[in-house]
C-alpha cells in the first residue's frame, strides 16, 4: 500500500515534534475524542492522530468487511500507520478496544512500540468460566439492536444495509452530524468484532511495558477486569482512576493527563 | 425545577459530567415507578438497561461531551419492577455555576418500537436471505480457495522471477569479472613480453579467479539446487534445533564465539534440514558481524501472531496463525537503508567478513518454500534481528512422533 493511500484512508493528522504518541480512539467514535488530552501533550510529543477505517472521516471506501471481521485487521491499519510514516518508539495511547488493538500491534511488531497506555481497556467482553467481563451475549445483541434503532434515520432504514447507499450521500451528512461513527453497516461490524473479542491468550505474549488506566466505576470494564489484565500482561502498571464511566479522558481529561505524564515521566 | 417542567407531558431529567442525576421530573418518576428522592444522586445508568447503558458509555456521553446536543436517540428506561420502557430522547449540554450540565428530555415510543420491531425484523430477514443463500456462500467459498491457490502461484511465479533476476545479474556481473581477469592472465602467460616474475604473478592471480569463481558457482548451485520444502515437513523442536546449530557453528569458528539466549521456543512445522540451514547461516551472520570480535550474544524468542496469508493479490484477506521467529544479535549492525538488499544473492555490505554472499538469499528461499515472511532490522553498532514468519499448521495441535535431530 502506497504510503499516502494510508494516511487519507486513515485520516492521519501529525502535530507536533518529539517522541511519537499514537492515540487510537475506541469503538463509537473518531479521534476528536482526544481533544481534550493531546495539548497537555503537543509541546513535548509528536502527536499522531487518526479514524479507523469506517470511523470519523476516513475513507470508507477502503473498508473490507473481511478485513475488520476480527481486531487483528484494526491492528493492521495501526501498523501500516507507523510503517508510513516510519515511527519508532511509539508510544500509543489507545481508549477501550483500542487498547487490545494496540495489543496485537505491539506483540506482531514490538520494535515499533516503546510504551502502551491502555484507557479503559478489556481482554474480553463477555463472562466465561471463572472469568467476569461484565456482559452476557444477550447484552451485547441488545446494544446492536439499540444501535441500530439509532441509526434509522427513517428514510435508509427502509434499504437492507446491504445495499449499500453511495447514491444518498445527503443521509450520510445527516448522520455525520448527529454521530461520529456514520456508516450503521460498519459500526454494527465493530461492535461485533469489539464485544466478541477474545485476547485473553494474548496479554502474556505483550512485552512491551504497558500503563492500565483503570476507571472506578466502568460498566464496559469493570474493575475486576482491570486486575486481570494487570496480572496477565507482564510489564504492566495498574491505575485506579477516580474518574466513572468509561471515557475519563473526556470526563476527566486533567487526572487522565497526569496519570499518563506520571507515568511517562518514569521512564526518563 | 420549575413547576411547569416538572408537570410537563414528557420525561425530563438533567445529570452532571460524573453521570450523577441531579434533577428529574414527576413523569420520569411516574414511568419508572420511583420516587424522586430515589433517582437524585443515583448515576444515570440506574435507569438504563444493559444495552442502553453500553450505547450511553460509547456514543452518547462521547457526542453530548464534544458536540453539546444529541436528537433522536433511541434508549430502553428501566422501571422498578424491570420493565423496559422505549423513549426518544434529546438533549443540551448547558452550564450551572461553570460545570456542564446535561439536560434531557424524552417521550415514550411503544407504538413506533413496535413498527420498528417488525421493519428491523423484515430488514434483518432480508440480509440473511441474501447473506445466507446457500449458493452464494459456496461460491464465495469456492472463490476464496481459488484465491487462495492462484495467490501461492502467484508468489511461486513472483519468486522465480526474482531468482531468474538474480541469476541474470549474477552472470553479468559476478562471474564477468573473475573471467575477464582469467582471460587476461592467461594471454600475459602465452606473450613473450613479460617477464617470468609478471607470468609468476599472473599465475596466482589466475588461480585467485578460478577458486572466486568456483566459489560463485558452488554458491549458485546450492541457492538453485534447494528443493521445495514439500512433503518433508515433520514436527521440529526448535530449541533443541538451535542448541545443536550453535554447536555446528562453534566448530567451524571457535569455542564461545556464540552464545545463545531462549525461553521455551514453540514447535514448528517444517523441513529440518532446511530449518538447520536456516538458523545455521543466521548464526554463522551474528558471528561474522559480532563487535571487534568478541562473542555474539543471539536472543531466539518465538510469538504467535496472526496475519493475513494472502501475499499477492490485495484485497483479500484470511487471518492464519504464524510462529514469529526473531533472531537478535548484539552486533555490529547496519544502515538500515541497506536492509531491503541483504536477501539478494552476492549482495554484501562489507568484503571483508569471510560471506559468500549467499547467506540470507538462502534463508529468504527457506522460509519462503514454507509459504513463510522473513524481514531484517538493525542499526549501526547496537545490532540486527531477523524476524522469520512461518505458518503455523494444524498437524502441530495432533504431533506426530518428533523428529530427532
């Protein structure tokens, strides 16, 4: 793939010069979500922004159902990220599935990636045998379903998404504005390849050193959650946040940022 | 609340950026059956279901954070005795005493969920017929082992290719020259002109461009001899590989000119001899380029990841399991400009190290007649790692007897 095919498909947007710090947004939304978070870091830092394919303005053209049927195909856009634009000692800042997406990147390419710092992140969504990831499938089917009541939008509805509808681009505006992940056919795949995940076989493979921002309150990743990764991943720093709810860096971006410089600073 | 709110024919309710409620209405009360004093201070997620309370963490939260408005959301409220109650919602994100405050406002919708239901219904039958339709998934499947197949051709065809390249540069250039300087010292030998001491002369260096060229022969004979890999693949244990190629090259250097380093390495599907091959030219590389001569100290770890096994043709994808191999050494390193040439035949970065050139071109062929990936990184003076990819295949999970080295 052609270097500047990657950073259009992705919507790659670069600020900033120092080490490169690579925030990968999570499942419902693009990168404006880190418009609280990347000044406390752009003085210092080479920022590194961008959508997932399917997410926010990227070109959703380029997006293969095949490709994104599982992480591993998120994890590829991150890698083709850092190959085009030929980083090193990353250090990447993933917010909810994007922190077992940084995973998978970091354990195929380790050389690549000097730190993760995981936002809110969960091996696996659903409770298994002596494991508690909060959710039974039936919840899971039942947020597909109450996403894809909310992206009816009467008119499209009525087309079998199959269909695809390039020949209605006004719809698609319409929901740009009201969302920030647009298209209903590829964020009902997301969400199947996000709560159906399972990498709990993964964490020990990660040798790269990793910070947990774990909420106190997460109904998405509950705390138990947070002690598990923190005991399967082996150079991993577990923070308990005060922040609630799953987006502390939108509800508390300040004790996000000085968690996360916390941490960075012990490593000069 | 101001009494007009609080009578209003919709459900109103207002809640901060820690998702706390602060203020609800008598309707909000009346729907879900509770009292005021038992939904103020709770957090929001209280009166959601399940699904409601996933779709609020990851969309709208996020939406009415950035955007400061949401229209037309669809959530269930979750009532006392845990009945779900469908609403339309929508919502401002306004400021009291400098902090946000979310206000919101929702209707009930049964008759429309039930309209809904059965469009989702009919909609979510159509896409399964067509999805579904059992001669579209065969030829889809039929497709995708077509793809399959053509892709490894494709790659067998690409690599021949390369070797036909290679080949072709190898007699222009590498064999051109040790035959000009045979031809032009045998001609010194039959003119009378020169001297005996220039004939003694030109006699060795006639025999200096025989052995070059017999060097380039023998080593294109082996690179173009190596069979595929084929049927001969068995279970290897690698670090038992390892530990016996290290010996090899011990002997053919000196005692501790090597050590190496290795967790429990995984097992791997392949040709052994090929394999010893392999990791014996990797080796013998990390020995011939340790610093100022000292020991190469060669961390083997071994992880398995997935990658998409379709090489050539883009936009197809099949996510296999690969054993990733890397070989690091503490050595002298080189400009990673160089790195996409190390693989060719007689390409040598430096001339004085004792290569035949031959070493990692063989090594690309080995792991590529395994249907495999190999790729090199390194920087100057702190060293180089080889990174091998090899499919992983099913035979392993049911092994045969191991192979004894």
């Amino acid at each position: 793939m052609i270097t500047k095919d990657v950073i259009a498909r992705n919507n790659v947007r670069v600020s900033g010069k120092g080490q490169p710090m690579l925030f990968a947004h999570g499942f419902g939304c693009d990168q404006n979500m880190w418009r609280y978070l990347t000044p406390a870091f752009e003085n210092d830092y080479q920022i590194i922004l961008f959508d997932y394919v399917g997410a926010g303005k990227s070109d959703k053209n380029s997006y293969e159902p095949q490709r994104y049927e599982t992480l591993q195909g998120y994890a590829q856009d991150v890698l083709e990220i850092c190959e085009s634009l030929s980083l090193r000692n990353v250090i990447f800042v993933g917010h909810s599935v994007s922190g077992m997406i940084g995973l998978l990147a970091a354990v195929e390419r380790p050389e690549i990636f000097s730190d993760l710092v995981m936002v809110g992140p969960s091996p696996c969504y659903i409770n298994g045998d002596d494991y508690i990831g909060g959710f039974e499938r039936s919840d899971i089917e039942g947020l597909i379903e109450t996403m894809e009541r909310n992206y009816i939008g009467w008119a499209n509805f009525l087309a079998p998404a199959v269909m695809g509808r390039a020949d209605r681009p006004e719809l698609a505006a319409e929901l740009n504005e009201s969302f920030c992940t647009t298209d209903p056919v590829i964020a009902n795949q997301f969400a199947k390849a996000t709560f159906f995940s399972d990498n709990r076989k993964d964490l020990r493979k990660l040798k790269t050193n990793t910070l947990l921002l774990q909420c106190s309150e997460d109904i998405i990743a509950p705390l138990p959650v947070g002690d598990f990764l923190h005991r399967e991943i082996p150079h991993s720093v577990l923070k308990v946040m005060k922040a609630t709810g799953h987006c502390p860096h939108l509800s508390e971006p300040e004790e996000t940022i000085s968690l996360i410089k916390e941490y960075l600073a012990t490593k000069k | 609340m101001h009494d007009y709110l609080n009578g209003a024919p919709c459900g109103y309710f207002s809640f901060n950026d820690e998702s706390i409620l602060l203020s609800v209405n008598d309707m909000l009360c009346r729907l879900t059956d509770y009292k005021r004093d038992e939904l103020t201070g709770k957090n929001i997620e209280f009166i959601l279901t399940l699904p409601s309370r996933i779709f609020y963490q990851t969309h709208l939260f996020p939406l009415l954070k950035m955007r400061g408005r949401a229209e037309e959301i669809f959530l269930t409220i979750l009532g006392r005795d845990k009945t779900a109650l469908a609403v339309l919602l929508n919502a401002v994100k306004n400021e009291e005493d400098g902090k946000p405050v979310y206000q919101c406002a929702f209707i009930t919708v049964p008759n429309r969920k039930k309209f809904e239901d059965e469009l989702v219904a009919a909609r979510n039958k159509a896409e399964r017929a067509l999805k579904e339709n059992s001669d579209l998934l065969r030829i889809r499947f039929e497709l995708q082992e077509q793809a399959a197949q053509l892709d490894a051709q494709l790659a067998l065809v690409k690599k021949h290719n390369q070797e036909l390249i290679q080949l072709n540069r190898v007699v222009t250039h590498e064999m051109q020259e040790p035959l000009r300087k045979i031809s032009m010292f045998s001609e010194m030998l039959t003119e009378e002109k020169f001297a005996a001491f220039d004939k003694d002369n030109a006699r060795k260096r006639l025999a200096n461009a025989s052995i070059q060229m017999r060097t380039v022969v023998s080593g294109l004979q082996q690179f173009f001899w190596l069979e595929e890999a084929g049927d001969k693949k068995v279970n290897v244990d690698l670090n038992k590989l390892i530990r016996v190629v290290a010996l090899d090259v011990e002997a053919g250097t000196s005692k501790d000119s090597i050590s190496i380093s290795a967790d429990t390495l995984s097992g791997l599907y392949a040709n052994p001899e090929q394999m010893k091959m392999l990791f014996y030219e990797l080796l013998c590389n990390s020995v011939r380029f340790a610093k100022d001569g000292r020991r190469a100290d060669v961390v083997v770890t071994t992880t398995e990841i997935q990658r998409n096994s379709f090489r050539q043709i883009p936009g197809h994808y099949n996510y296999e399991s690969y054993i990733k191999i890397d070989v690091a050494d503490n050595g002298n390193g080189f400009d990673p400009q160089y790195a996409p040439r190390v693989f060719d035949l007689f390409v040598r970065l430096q001339s004085n190290t004792g290569g035949r050139g031959i070493g990692l071109a063989l090594c690309k062929k080995i792991v590529e007649n395994h249907g495999g990936f190999i790729s090199i990184d390194s920087a100057l003076e702190k060293g180089t790692t080889v990174s091998i990819l090899l499919p992983v295949h099913n035979d392993l999970l049911s092994p045969k007897s191991d192979h004894l080295l």
